[in-house]
C-alpha cells in the first residue's frame, strides 16, 4: 500500500466522521463529531489551525487518495523549535501501518518543512497499539505522566515519547 499525507478536504469528511464514531475518538475531539456537517466542521478547524502556524493537521491517505486517518504536529513552539504530535485512524485501516507511516512522515515534515527539532507525543499506558506506532516511527520512551489524563472520572498515565531531527530515521516497510 502506497500511502502520503495531504491536507484534509471537504470532501474527507466521511472518513472524518468514521473515525470520531468509534467510542475511543469521541473524547479526542474539540466538539462531538456526530454528523457529516460536524465533520466538515472539523475539516475547516485544521484549515483554519494551519493559517495561525501553531498547527498542521494532515490526512494520510492511500494511492486512490482515500483518507485512512490523520497525522498532526500541534503546539508548535518556534522559540524552542518543538511540536506536539497526535495521531489516528479510520476503524477499517487500524493495524495496517497507516498511522505509523503517516507519523513518521509528518516527523520528516515537520523537520524539514517546519525546521523544529524536538516532537513529543503521549498516549495512555493502557493503549499498546498507539505505543507501537510510537516506537515504529522512531519515537523513543522518555518516561511517564502519572495519572496525566481524565475520562469519565478516571485517571490515566500517559507514557511521553520524542523524536529529535538527530536521531536516526526508522525504517518502516508497508
């Protein structure tokens, strides 16, 4: 599978709407992505994020130009050179290497492009599969976030991984 990032059109919102339907995503989201409109609310959001330069939201999409999911570097510091990156998928690409090709592609961007040096990432401990696209995409452990994030009246520590534009590049195969 070829896959590349672009930036989210109009036109993804389906794909959008996909992915916040599964229950795990509906907290990650600004406002509830609930409808087709939401959707492309949210689609105008990362545009709109894009304009400020604090934010890039793109979608990882396949040779057909299917969007499969989404790789974002956010808070993005330019004094210390730093970003913060999240990432996810639509419920029928999950497991294929989707987000963690399209982490490690948004690294090299965000190195080149953006010419920061420090990317940080963090996902819940009890998440193995978004670990494993960490360390695919060549995000190294640093340590832990005790009891960092709250759902439903439920503490969660997050492990925090980084990438600097020194180390090495992974090699990963689709």
């Amino acid at each position: 599978m070829s896959l590349s990032l672009r930036p989210w059109r109009e036109a993804d919102a389906a794909a959008v709407l996909a992915a916040f339907g599964a229950p795990e995503m509906a907290r990650q989201a600004d406002e509830p992505v609930d409808s087709l409109d939401a959707a492309a609310r949210w689609i105008t959001r990362r545009a709109r994020d894009r304009g400020t330069g604090r934010a890039y939201a793109f979608a990882v999409s396949d040779e057909n130009g299917t969007a499969l999911g989404n790789a974002a570097v956010g808070a993005v510091n330019r004094n210390h050179s730093t970003g913060w990156v999240s990432y996810w998928t639509t419920p029928e690409a999950r497991g294929k290497g989707v987000a963690a090709h399209g982490c490690a592609a948004l690294a090299r961007w965000a190195f080149g492009e953006l010419g920061l040096f420090r990317l940080e990432l963090g996902h819940r401990t009890n998440n193995p599969a978004s670990c494993r696209v960490a360390l695919a995409a060549g995000f190294a452990v640093e340590g832990l976030q005790r009891q960092k994030l709250s759902y439903d009246g439920v503490r969660y520590d997050v492990e925090l991984h980084a990438r600097l534009a020194s180390d090495p590049v992974p090699g990963i195969r689709l």
